[in-house]
C-alpha cells in the first residue's frame, strides 16, 4: 500500500520542479531527503515539504519498515494559469501566464522488505 501526499496549487512553474522530482524517484526516502536539502532550488523546499508529509502519514497508518520506505511516486502535474496583462508599446498588450502545479508523491515499502 503507498503512502501519499500532495501539495496542489504550488505557485511554482511545473517546468522548474520536475527535474527534481525525476532525482528523487526510485530513491530511498531519507537518501530523497538528503538530496533535496542540498539543492538551491525553491522547488527543493516545495518537495521536500511533500516527500516529509507522505512519511508522516505512513507513520500514522502504523507502518513499521519506515527506514525502508522508497519514492514510487514523484509527479509535477500542470494546474491552473492565473492570466495577467502587460501593457506594451504602442496600444498592445502582452499575457503575462503565472502557472501553478500539483506535487503528488507516493512512498511504499518494496516488495521483499514486506515478506521478511
């Protein structure tokens, strides 16, 4: 059974938090964990809250194997645009596109850690 937490409407582009969601996946989880504290990226922070929330709740769910707990599940959708206008020269306008995402990720337990 995985364990999952999202954080929906990020104000991040999904475009900047995907390559770190693509390093973590597969990953062990506090190995996931290492790696994002030393990223400089602002969606590090955002992941990291994420990856530390789907632990907790394989805590609550009294999962005893948490040391070996791996991200299955590292996913940066696109959400909603909120749409501005810039104005430009000469009477124009310019869309200014604010893009959100959604931050979906999912840990479990592999398969022969839960048969010994």
């Amino acid at each position: 059974m995985a364990y999952r937490a999202s954080h929906r409407f990020a104000r991040i582009s999904p475009r900047k938090v995907r390559p770190l969601a693509n390093l973590i996946r597969g990953r062990r989880a506090d190995e996931a964990l290492a790696l994002l504290r030393y990223q400089p990226q602002r969606g590090a922070r955002m992941l990291e809250k994420v990856l530390r929330s789907a632990i907790a709740n394989a805590e609550y769910q009294n999962e005893r194997n948490l040391r070996q707990l791996v991200v299955v599940d590292a996913r940066v959708d696109q959400g909603p645009m909120l749409k501005r206008i810039q104005p430009r020269a000469r009477g124009m306008a310019y869309l200014i596109r604010r893009r959100m995402s959604h931050i979906h990720i999912a840990v479990d337990v592999p398969e022969q850690a839960k048969s010994r």
